[in-house]
C-alpha cells in the first residue's frame, strides 16, 4: 500500500515583532514531501522564528502557512498534530512521569472527552514508537533517570506516537555529545526511508545535514538564499554567505566535508 504524500509550503511569510524590523522578509517553499529537509542559518538568520511559525507557536503577519491546501491557522490543533508532530531544542515532563506515560501523550490527538484509557489501536502506536526508538527497554524508568541522549530518543517516539506524515525538528542534537547526536540522526534517516516520512530538521552542523538530509534550505538576514538538493546547496559561496566565513568543500574517504579556511 503507498503511503499518502502531504505538503506543507510557506507562502509570502512575513514577520516582525514591529513594523520597523522584520525577522523574516517574504519567504516562499514547499517542503519537499517524503525527504529529509535541513534548515541552516548562522544565529539571528530567522530560522528558529521561522520553525515557530511552522509549528503554529507564532502568527505570521502576513503571507500563509499551507498544509494539505489549507492555511494552519484555519486548522484545529487536534487534527493538526495527527499529521504533524514536533519535537523541540527544550523539552521537559513531569519528573514522576514514567517514559511510557510520557510517549502515551502522543495518543492525546487521537482521543475525546469520551475516550478512557488506551484503546488497541493508542497500545499498538505506543509499543511501536518504543521499539522504532529503541527505548522499549526503558519504559518503566522515570525520565528523571535517563540521560541527554536517552531522552531525546523517548520524546522522538511520542512524537512518532501520533502517526504523523510530517516531523519538524528544532536542533535536538544540540546538547548531546557526539555518539548520540549521530544516533538521532540516523534514526531519523531511517525513519523517513522506512516510514517515508517528510522531515524538516534545523541543523547547526552543516556536515551534518551533508550527511542525513536530502534537501537543505539556507537562511540569511530574514531570507532563504538558496534551497534544493543538500549536494548542491551546501557548497563554499553559500555557506560562506550565509556564515560570514571562508569555506572549502574537500572528499575525505569519498564524503564531501565543509572546512572552515583560515
């Protein structure tokens, strides 16, 4: 059976806290379905604000944010995080909360005011996201009692709880050290192949994003200055724009690395 293609695009975005000065200056993209998207920028390019937009969290001024034809401001929060889940930089849960209770939460879209309890199908979505994320074998630890790279795993499975077609990543490799950070991304890879998941992931490492995504967005000052595929995005005169560094792209082992020039 084929899994259903969504699209979430980005029409004429523009925001700004004042009139005087705008954090993003009309940006348009459609997000491509079933790829891994890296979103990349140097501090202050308007990413994190653009992400917030994505996730419903801020209100445009103008220009629309379109799921499946239909402006994200036109759809109820329930429906919205059946499709699309997100998973933040900062997350934190009550320190009592067991790691199942807590990948339980991904099941609150699919629930009403009648439903009690897990059903088969909540049960089903649970165990599975637990197993995906291999964290199956923490599931009556506190997450009090886990580490950086352990919890990451556990809020990546509530949020893959919800079924979603469409997973938005803020920098969750941030604060893990460097064996976790690749173990999130390899799964997530995994997971867009296996599930076919689209994903859009804001990256700081930008050989990170050579690496696990297939698409990249740049931004700078507000915009996006180029968007395609990631082998072709990421190279020494947009990264060097973008960052404000000297760059060289160089293959190592058959891998293309971005080096910083002295």
């Amino acid at each position: 059976m084929e899994t259903a293609t969504h699209n979430l695009s980005v029409e004429n975005l523009i925001f700004g806290y004042n009139k005087d000065r705008l954090i993003l200056n009309d940006i348009s993209f459609e997000l491509a379905p079933n790829k891994v998207t890296a979103l990349l920028g140097a501090n202050g390019s308007g990413k994190s604000t653009l992400f917030h937009l994505l996730t419903g969290r801020l209100k445009p001024n103008s220009g629309k944010i379109i799921f499946d034809g239909k402006s994200i401001d036109t759809i109820k929060k329930r429906e919205f995080s059946q499709h699309i889940a997100v998973v933040h930089q900062y997350n934190t849960a009550s320190e009592d909360f067991t790691v199942r209770k807590l990948v339980e939460m991904g099941r609150t879209p699919y629930k009403n005011i009648f439903s009690y309890g897990q059903s088969s199908e909540d049960e089903f979505a649970v165990k599975n996201a637990l197993k995906i994320t291999d964290t199956y074998k923490y599931a009556d630890r506190m997450i009090s009692t886990l580490s950086g790279g352990q919890r990451q795993r556990v809020w990546l499975a509530l949020a893959l709880a919800q079924n979603p077609d469409i997973l938005l990543l803020d920098e969750i490799t941030t604060y893990l050290d460097i064996h976790y950070q690749y173990e999130i991304l390899k799964l997530i890879k995994e997971l867009n192949k296996d599930k076919k998941l689209t994903v859009l992931m804001v990256l700081h490492d930008i050989n990170q994003a050579i690496e696990f995504s297939d698409n990249a967005m740049v931004m700078k000052d507000g915009k996006i200055i180029s968007c395609g595929e990631t082998k072709k995005v990421v190279n020494k005169d947009v990264i060097g724009t973008a960052f404000e560094v000297n760059t060289q792209m160089v293959d190592i082992a058959g891998r293309k690395i971005c080096v910083i020039k002295n």
